[in-house]
C-alpha cells in the first residue's frame, strides 16, 4: 500500500487554518484583557470602592466567619441530596401515575393531575410554613424534627416539576416504539417499564439536573423555619460585624459548590446532543 | 385443505371520514406467503396492522387458527404472542443492545429462562450473520443489519404467522438483497406470511400469491405470474404499467 501524500492544496488549505486559529485566540485573548480592564478601573475607581472593599471584601471577616457558613452549607449538601433523591423518585411515580391507563385508575390519574397542578402554583414558601409550623402544630405523636419536615416540603414542591419534566420524556418517545413492543406481546405496564421509561429518562437527563442546580440553592429555603444554613449563618455574621463580607463568601462558595453539578449537566447534554445527531 | 391460519371477513376500517379497508376478504393457508401489493394508501399496512391488532378493525372479523381475534373479549396480548410483525423503519429498542432486542419478549412474555432465551436469540443471530454484533447497539448497525434484527426479533418467538410491513422500502438498494435474502429463507422454513412489497421482483419470486389492493380491497389475486404479467383488472395494469416506467 502506498502512503498518501497531502495534496499541495489541501497543505494551503491546511496552513490557512492554523492561520485563521492562530488570529483568533489573538483576538479573544486582547479582547478579554480590554474588558477586564475597564471593568477593575471602573469598580476600584469608584468614588466609594475604598469602602465597599473595607465592607465586602474584608479578608479578616472572612476568615473569622468561614467555620459557621461552611456547618451552615453541610445542612445545604445533605438537604441537596436528601431532597434530590426524594423528590426525583416521588416525580417519576407521579409522572407514571398520570400514564395509567383503565377506569379502575382515574382516582390515581386524577390526583397526579392535581398534584402536578397544585405544587407547581403553589409558592414554595408557604409550602415550607405549612409543613414545618403547621404539621408540629398538630402536636401528633412523633412528628419528624424541623429538618425532615422543611425537607419534606421542597420534595413535594419539587417533585411536582420533575414529574412533568419526566411526563415530556415519556411524551417524546415515538409511537412506534410503543407499537413495537406491543407486537412483541408485551402488555402496557411492561413497554412502560422497559421501552418507554428507559429511553425517557434518559432524555430528560439534562432537564432534570438543571433542576437540581435549582433545589441547590432553594433548600436554603428552610432556614425560614429557624434551621441555619449557608446563606443564614452568613447573615448571622454579618449582623454581629456590621461587614458584608460573610455573604459575598457565602455566594462564592454556592458557586463552587454548583460548579461541578453545572458541568455534569453541560456535559450530559452535550452527550445527548451528539447521540441524537449520529442518528 | 387444512383450515387457513389466517381468514379476514368483510375487514373495515376507517380513519376520520376516509374509508382505508372496504369489506376487504383474505384466506391465508399454512406455509403460504401472499403478497400484498398496491398503491400507497391501498391499506396494505392497515391490514396487517388490524391483523395484529394494533389497530382495531371498525367491522367484520379477523381469524387465527379459526379464533375469531377480533372478537371483545380477547386479550390482544395474547395473540399478538403469535403474531410476528416487522416494520418499514425496523423500530429496534434504540437503548437495548442487539441481543436484549431480541430477547425482550421471551424472556418478560414468553417466561423464558434468560440464558435459554439468549441461546436461542444467539442460534437465529448467528445464522442470519449477525453473531458479532449482539452486544452491539442499533445506531451501530446498517440498515440492512437493523431491519434483519427485527425479524429475528420476530421470529425468536416462534410466530404462527409472520407480517413483514415494506420492510425494505427504508434500505437502499444494497441493502435490499441481504434482507430479501433472509425472507427467502423464512420461506423454505415453512413460515407463513403475510407481506406488504413494492419489490414486485421479490413478490414474483417468493410468493404464492399476490394481492393487488385498490381503496382497501383486493381488486385481483392469484399466482405472481398471472396477477403481475397478464391482469385482467385495468386498475392493476395501469397499476403495474407505472411501475414499468
């Protein structure tokens, strides 16, 4: 076999390119560094920057504050994934539900309807009041502590989006998926359950950790219920200095925190991307 | 003459307003393989749809082995049990690899151990020529490839009657050959068929017969020599003629 040789046009084409690229990580890179800056000269050179620096981004505050948000953001992670796990197998069920067919099931059908129309009107707020001073009101034997019922409540709320976005999943699988399995002889809870659920869910995996970016910063929620989280402990500090410092290290470390559940996701829909393009 | 696998009474079946079976009457002997050919529209796939009880039939009756399918009280699942259909765009479970294609439904329909099932999936894929690709997933696979995982998807059921639905139609040209192939094959088995085709080549060669349908009937029928070289019914020779062009 004889090697192939480059012919001499596709080489000019070739050098062409690394040209074009060579000029245009120039162009960013000084486009970037004009950006910046303007924008440093124009936030330090702020008649008042010397003391919003003193009352934000006070180094001192931070470090004085940093153990009590971070024991404020272990109840944000366990919350997180208290939640996430609750709230995506209550939104698969009640998306399920909503599937069922026969008579025998319009009571199920019917109230996953409702949920679904219920949870997503309702603020997320008064949901949490409801289940952290309401249930204990009712001084039942045994009511769970404050952190299970403020958890409790942001299942609900957010199961009632999973479950629609769970619904557009199943909605998007093809007919003639369904009609496949069927002629196979396989009854409908059975296509569901390994032909239409498994292809769904995979689907709606990028919407669905997009909502889990969500709960993140929404479980610090519960603090209204007098349980201190991240954001809480921040405000705890700050109220004690009278220096804002403890939230801007609060909101940084919420970024962090987020970052890698947010390139997970971009990476899961950019897979999913690619998947549905080699078709 | 044993009594017909598959017998079709006066089979109606409307959409909306628009009539696609007209009282339409088909007898299938054992090991026949008729061919179902026509115009798009003709209801040649509504046919084999309502056969297999993916669509119900509007009126008149559907036969299996003399059960009336069509009847009220059946449960569809347990006919379509013996009932094999293949479809124009194969309709593989994109996210199941070939081999859990193929043994989906021995092994959750038919209760079969899943080794026993997979041994018997492996024995029909090998013989077709697809061994090496049963741990791989459809997207994979040519479409020739593909739609013959469908029929051995089909057939790992060991059907009473087999209904192909243009399943060639999607392939190019190339394609075509190996599927047909497989078919001609099924044939000599001694499976019983029903096939929608527009290979008239294929039709003349593999079937029994073959039915010409007009607006969801069938207009002509009887052996491929006399239906596809010498029709008497004008609609099928101006039918026909086009092809020729």
């Amino acid at each position: 076999m004889t090697t192939y040789t480059v012919s001499e046009v596709q080489q000019e084409r070739i050098a062409f390119r690394r040209k074009q690229t060579v000029r245009s990580v120039l162009v960013a890179a000084a486009s970037t560094a004009v950006l910046g800056i303007v924008l440093v000269v124009a936030v330090t050179g702020a008649p008042g920057w010397d003391r919003v620096k003193d009352s934000f981004f006070d180094l001192a505050t931070a470090r004085e504050a940093l153990p009590a948000v971070l024991r404020g953001l272990w109840l944000n992670v366990r919350l997180l994934v208290i939640c996430t796990i609750g709230a995506m197998a209550l939104g698969l069920a009640v998306a399920w539900a909503r599937t069922l067919r026969g008579p025998v099931f319009f009571p199920v059908r019917a109230l996953a309807t409702g949920y679904t129309y219920g949870f997503r009107g309702m603020p997320l707020i008064i949901v949490l009041y409801l289940f952290t001073f309401g249930i204990p009101g009712l001084r039942l034997q045994g009511t769970p502590s404050v952190f299970w019922l403020g958890a409790a409540a942001l299942i609900v709320t957010y199961a009632g989006y999973l479950a629609e976005v769970f619904r557009a999943g199943i909605e998007s699988v093809h007919p003639s998926q369904v009609a496949a399995a069927r002629s196979l002889g396989l009854t409908y809870r059975q296509t569901m359950r390994h032909v239409v659920l498994p292809q769904a869910v995979r689907r709606v995996a990028p919407p669905l950790l997009n909502d889990t970016v969500a709960l993140q910063k929404d479980v610090g929620l519960v603090s209204l219920a007098g349980l201190v989280d991240g954001v809480r402990a921040a405000q705890i500090a700050t109220a004690q200095t009278f220096n804002f410092t403890p939230y801007v290290l609060a909101g940084v470390l919420f970024v962090l925190m987020a970052a890698p559940l947010i390139a997970v996701t971009d990476w899961v829909t950019l897979r999913a991307a690619r998947r549905q393009g080699s078709r | 003459m044993s009594d017909p696998v598959l017998s079709c009474r006066s089979v109606r079946k409307v959409f909306g307003s628009r009539v696609v079976l007209d009282g339409l009457d088909l007898d299938v002997a054992e090991h026949e393989v008729v061919a179902l050919i026509g115009a798009s529209g003709s209801g040649k796939s509504t046919l084999l749809r309502c056969v297999n009880l993916l669509e119900p039939v509007d009126d008149g009756s559907v036969r299996l082995d003399g059960e009336d399918i069509t009847a009220p009280r059946v449960n569809p699942d347990l006919v379509r049990r013996r009932i094999g259909i293949v479809f124009q765009s194969y309709n593989l479970f994109p996210h199941l690899t070939v081999l859990k294609n193929v043994t989906l439904a021995p092994v959750r329909v038919h209760r079969r151990a899943r080794a026993d099932a997979e041994s018997s999936a492996m024995a029909l894929l090998t013989r077709v020529g697809l061994g090496d690709y049963a741990g791989a997933y459809p997207d994979r696979l040519s479409g020739g490839q593909q739609q013959r995982v469908a029929i051995v998807r089909a057939l790992v059921n060991a059907p009473r009657l087999l209904l192909l639905d243009e399943v060639t139609s999607a392939l190019d040209p190339e394609l075509v050959g190996e599927v047909l192939a497989m078919i001609r094959d099924l044939k000599r088995d001694g499976m019983t068929m029903v096939l929608a085709t527009h290979e008239m080549g294929f039709a003349r060669e593999v079937a029994d017969r073959v039915c010409f349908l007009d607006a969801g009937r069938i207009l002509e029928q009887g052996p491929p020599a006399s239906v596809l070289d010498d029709p008497r019914n004008p609609r099928t020779r101006q039918f026909l003629g086009r092809l020729a062009l």
